[in-house]
C-alpha cells in the first residue's frame, strides 16, 4: 500500500484525521493533530519513518525502507489506536 491508499484506508474505516498524520513530498494531512500521533515521513534520503512528535520535539518511532512498509505499519498502529478509542 502507498501513501494515497493509505488514506484512502483510513478514511473508509472511519477514522478520524487527527489521528493520524502524512507529510510528504506531494501529500500533507496533518492540520490538526492531536498530541503524540503517529506521522508518516518521507525522508530526503529515500527512507520513510513513523514520527512522533510531542511537546515540540521530534522522535522517531519507526524507520522504513520501503513506502510499503511504513504505510502497512502505521496502518496497523492507527487502526489498533482506532479501535481502542471507539470501544471507550
């Protein structure tokens, strides 16, 4: 899955965009997130990550190098997030 499907995804199954952020060179999602969410990165070297941001710094959960890789994670992670929220 690339980024675009990705959104797509997340997007059929309901889940709220600010929990979740994409910020690549032709796709950026994340206008209002919540704190600590997880954002998809391409890096300028060709990686991709799963980062994080909280309080103003930058941490980096998970690093790629495919795009599929790192769409399949946080695909996984949010819609486990996702569920958890829904069921409270």
């Amino acid at each position: 899955m690339n980024r675009h499907q990705l959104l797509v995804r997340l997007d059929e199954a309901g889940v709220s965009n600010r929990f979740y952020g994409i910020s690549t060179r032709d796709l950026s999602t994340f206008d209002h997130l919540l704190e600590a969410v997880p954002v998809l990165v391409e890096g300028a070297d060709g990686r991709w990550s799963i980062d994080v941001w909280e309080r103003g710094e930058r941490r980096v959960k998970a690093s790629f190098d495919s795009e599929e890789e790192a769409c399949s994670h946080l695909c996984a992670d949010v819609m486990r997030q996702w569920e958890i929220y829904r069921s409270r």
